[in-house]
C-alpha cells in the first residue's frame, strides 16, 4: 500500500481555539477513507484543510504538516493544489448554465482542453463516470438547474473529475438525497475509487460502513481511532468508538 496523503502532526485553531489536535493519519492512494465523529469533532476541518479551502477563512491558522505525494501541500501553489484535490460539497451548487457548460467552465478556464472535438469526448468521459451519461446525453444543452438533486450530485462529481484530479474530498454528499440517490453516489464513490483517491467525511455511520476501506473516528478534536471498516466496527478498539457507533452518543 502506497501513501497518497501523509498527515503529521497537524493542528488547527479558529480565532485561536484548537479544533483539531495534533493528527497523525495517512490517506492509502485508491482507498476510500472514511471519517465519522459527532458534530465539532473537528470532520470538515480536516477535510478543508487537504486542499487549503480554509485559507479563505481568516480567523484560521494551523500547525503541522500535510503531504501529498511526498510534497508539502502549504508549499505548492493553491490553485494547482485545488486541481489535484476536488472536493464534493454536501448540497449540489450546480452553475446556472446548462449541463455542457457545467462540465467544461472549469476545464476551459484553466486551460486543460480546448479542441472542440475534445471537450466533447471529455464531457461523455466524465458523465460516464459519473452514471449520469445516459440519463442526459440527449440534453446536455439543458439547464442544470432543472435536474433532480440526486442528478446534480452527480452532476457536480463530473464536474470534480472533469479537471482529472487525483484525490476527491466527499463532504457529507448525501446528506439532502433520498434513499435511491444516496445509492447510486455510494457506488459511483467505489467504482471511482478505481482511479481515484477518496476521502469522505459523514454523519452517516452505515454509509460509512457500506463504502470505506478504512474508518476514522474523531471525537471533541482528536482522532480516537482509525482502522480497517470491517474490524473498527465489528472490534473498536477504544470505548469511545463503540459508543458512537452503536448510538449510545453523539
């Protein structure tokens, strides 16, 4: 197993107030980590922190070091950074353009295609990926902002994976769909993890247990424990983890 991100000792403060202590964690390249922990426990922290969306947050500062492929993110360039490491938010915020434009803004801001031909070949690339292609193919010059929530969801995967990233930051990206939707994004995350490398941070233990490879569990600012998902829930090692798994907190 080859480290894709490399977490050591990593605190972060708002308005100086620690909400996340000294993490020590890895990221295994074309794994799906899962990360669970009641609200405040420092989830979406860490999250925003692999690919500095804090950095817009001024009241923000940290300490440590975080590394993608050997490289020290706080050293690289943001945007480049940002290229490498998508992220998924958990409500759809589709651009009020149609489903095309939505997939190739991105793409054709930063220069990354700009034949035609190949923005047409990447946009079908992508929205197979995404299990969204044979539902829109046929409408592609339609307004995003009319599909289901479930299809935008979707909709904003393609548009994460439409700048070839190698890392995919899941923010609670269920969290408004219903039952079906929350399914066909659980199994795009594991079909995607073919190519790519995942993080997802959830309030949802089960789906936590459905998809990820491995679970970490935060608690109050601190990782409590981390671990294969079949044994951390089956076995947990700390009381802590237990407990929240099984409901009796948080």
């Amino acid at each position: 197993m080859v480290d894709k991100i490399k977490i050591e000792n990593l605190s972060c403060y708002y308005n100086k107030k620690c909400v996340l202590e000294s993490l020590n964690l890895n990221v295994v390249k074309n794994e799906i980590l899962g990360v669970i922990g009641p609200a405040n426990s420092g989830k979406t922290t860490f999250l925003r922190t692999l690919n500095r969306m804090n950095d817009f947050d001024i009241t923000y500062s940290r300490k440590g070091s975080v590394y993608l492929d050997g490289d020290n993110i706080f050293d690289i360039d943001a945007e480049n950074l940002r290229r490498r490491v998508g992220m998924l938010f958990a409500m759809p915020i589709p651009l009020p353009m149609s489903i095309y434009d939505n997939i190739t803004y991105a793409p054709k801001r930063l220069g990354l295609v700009t034949k035609k031909v190949d923005l047409e070949n990447m946009v079908e690339s992508v929205l197979r990926d995404s299990s969204l292609w044979d539902e829109v193919k046929d409408r592609l010059g339609a307004s995003a902002m009319k599909m289901s929530g479930g299809q935008q969801q979707r909709l904003c995967i393609a548009r994460v994976l439409a700048i070839n990233p190698e890392v995919i930051l899941f923010d609670e990206p269920c969290s408004g769909l219903d039952p079906i939707s929350t399914a066909k994004v659980e199994e795009l995350m594991v079909e995607l993890k073919e190519k790519y490398t995942i993080v997802l941070v959830t309030n949802n233990v089960k789906q936590a247990s459905r998809v990820s490879d491995r679970t970490a569990f935060f608690l109050m600012g601190k990782l409590i424990e981390v671990d294969k998902t079949d044994k951390l829930f089956v076995s947990p090692k700390e009381k802590e983890t237990e407990d929240y798994i099984t409901g009796r907190f948080g």
